[in-house]
C-alpha cells in the first residue's frame, strides 16, 4: 500500500478534515467524509474523525487504494438469528454479537452483518460513516462472539468515535489461551501491522501501530488458561495477534497457530474469544454505561471439555 502524502496549506487552518480534504483531492464532501470514518486518512500519523479541524503545515496520508469509494459494497437487511439487544435509547444500540456475523458488509462477505440485522429488526441507524458501515464505531471480528456498539445518532457517532481514539472506552475480553502464561498477568506492548506475506493476517512488526494489552489468568488447566484481557488500543485482531506471538494463540485459532486437534478435542470451530465487558460515557447524559455478555453455549461448552483435562 502506497500512501498520498499532501501537506496542510495555510488557506486550510482551522478547516474540518472533511471539508477540507474534498477541496484538497477534489472529492464530493460525502465521499471525503466516508474516508474519514474508514480511517483511509492521517493527520501525522494520527487517525481522524470528520469533526476534526486541520493544521497548516501538519500532513495529511491518504490510501490512495481507498480513493475510489464506490467500490464500497452496499448493506442489505437481512435477519440475524440469536443477535440480542442489550441496550438500546435513541442514541445507541448495543448488541450481543453472535458467531459467524460481521460488523458491516465487505467486498467478498456473503454472510449476515450487525448493520444488516439491525436494518432488518427496524432500528434506524445513523448516516455517520461509509455507506456499508453507517453507525459503525468499532469491530469485532466475524470469529468472535460478544458486545458491540452501534450509533444510532450523529451525536453518539462523533461523541462514541472520539472516546475509542482516546482510548476512554472500556473494553473486557476473556479468552482461553494454549498453555499457561508466565507471567499469570501483564502487558504485552508490541506494534501490529498487517502481515508481509498473508494480507488476511496481522503479525507484531516493527513499524507498526502502536499496540498495547493487558492480561491476567483466571483460572489454568492442563492444556490451556482463561484469561481476562483489557485492551489499551484496538487494532485489527490484537488480542489473537499478541497472544500468537507470546506462543499462547487463542484455542481454535487455527489462523494463528492453535492445535487444530485440541480445537477438534474441545469442539471449538473458532478462536475462543469474546468480549464479555464494554463501558462508555454516554453520548448525550454523560452517565457511564457499562455492557456485558455471557458466554455463548459453544465457547461454554469447550470450556467444561477444558476444565475436564481436554
């Protein structure tokens, strides 16, 4: 991936990123906005949202891969069976993501999404963000089960995308790893990038973002440890990546490096992973929503075999 570099002219000080990036690549203020909330755009290296204001002289990188925004795919509604809601007011909705479900539509992805069954359900979701990902303000992988946010107004789009960029979200994981750690608890602070040679995976790379986890062992067994993680940043699959490459992969995580025939052992066709906890301010009270799920019946059900000496 080749990033555009463009640097931030004087005329352009003060300007919101997305009025003044359509002025700066000639884009309609729409699809500049879409860039914007993809993430496809960097003020010194640092993610924006649409809000923002620019800086003469700072730089801007833009993908230029990402430049031709049709090729963005639609959302189609489209039920999504044992997808709970969890919470929900007029400014936020907050699901109990199941297995095997997207956040948002993608090239290549047939499946059902979070975005899709919400439309289908009725919930009128907000138009902040790209077509195929309105209301989305962060992810969690089609392979992990768990709660998950989605804006409903443009308050809560700009208010919840502000607290994920300044890490004010709180966001709880409990996974089961192969083996034991050692330590039974600590940080694991290495950059992730997306892998030289896999593009489907990621791997800590030098030069990458900047990744920081925090973990600790609640309970071990012969063949593999639960544990809680609390994540300091949120990259694309960081818990699997660090986990990966602490020699301790995700159980069932076959992507990573997981023994397929403990996963076959436990009947886990996934990476044993779900986000249990997710707390925010609240976009329009300030009151602190806290969220949390229970473990689905299959990672329940792997996690006895674990207990039992699997």
């Amino acid at each position: 991936m080749t990033i555009r570099t463009i640097p931030i002219p004087d005329g352009l000080d003060g300007e919101r990123v997305d009025a003044g990036l359509s002025r700066l690549i000639g884009l309609s203020r729409t699809k500049a906005a879409a860039l914007v909330d993809a993430e496809h755009v960097l003020m010194d290296g640092k993610t924006l949202i649409k809000s923002d204001r620019l800086i003469a002289g700072a730089m801007l990188q833009v993908d230029p891969d990402a430049l031709d925004v049709d090729k963005n795919v639609d959302e189609v509604p489209q039920p999504v069976p044992g997808m709970k809601i969890l919470y929900d007011d007029d400014d936020c909705v907050i699901v109990d993501k199941p297995v095997g479900v997207a956040a948002h539509a993608s090239p290549g992805w047939t499946g059902p999404t979070v975005v899709g069954g919400l439309a289908a359900a009725g919930y009128n979701i907000t138009s902040s963000g790209a077509a195929e990902r309105q209301g989305i303000v962060h992810r969690l992988d089609v392979g992990t089960s768990g709660v998950m946010v989605v804006a409903k107004s443009e308050r809560a789009y700009t208010s919840l995308k502000r607290q994920f960029k300044e890490r004010t979200v709180e966001k709880i994981y409990h996974a089961v790893v192969q083996g034991q750690l050692d330590p039974l608890r600590g940080t694991i602070d290495a950059p992730i990038a997306r892998h030289p040679h896999h593009d489907y995976r990621f791997a800590v790379i030098a030069g990458g973002k900047a990744s920081v986890t925090h973990y600790e062992t609640l309970e071990a067994f012969t063949h593999g440890s639960l544990v809680e993680v609390h994540l300091e940043t949120g990259r694309t699959h960081q818990i699997r990546v660090h986990m990966s490459a602490m020699r301790h992969p995700c159980v069932g995580d076959l992507t990573y490096g997981a023994d397929p025939t403990l996963a076959k052992k436990v009947g886990l066709e996934r990476q044993w992973l779900h986000a249990v906890t997710l707390g925010f301010e609240h976009p329009s009270s300030g009151d602190r929503i806290v969220v949390t799920s229970q473990y689905p019946q299959d990672l329940v059900t792997s996690l006895a075999r674990l207990r039992d000496g699997a």
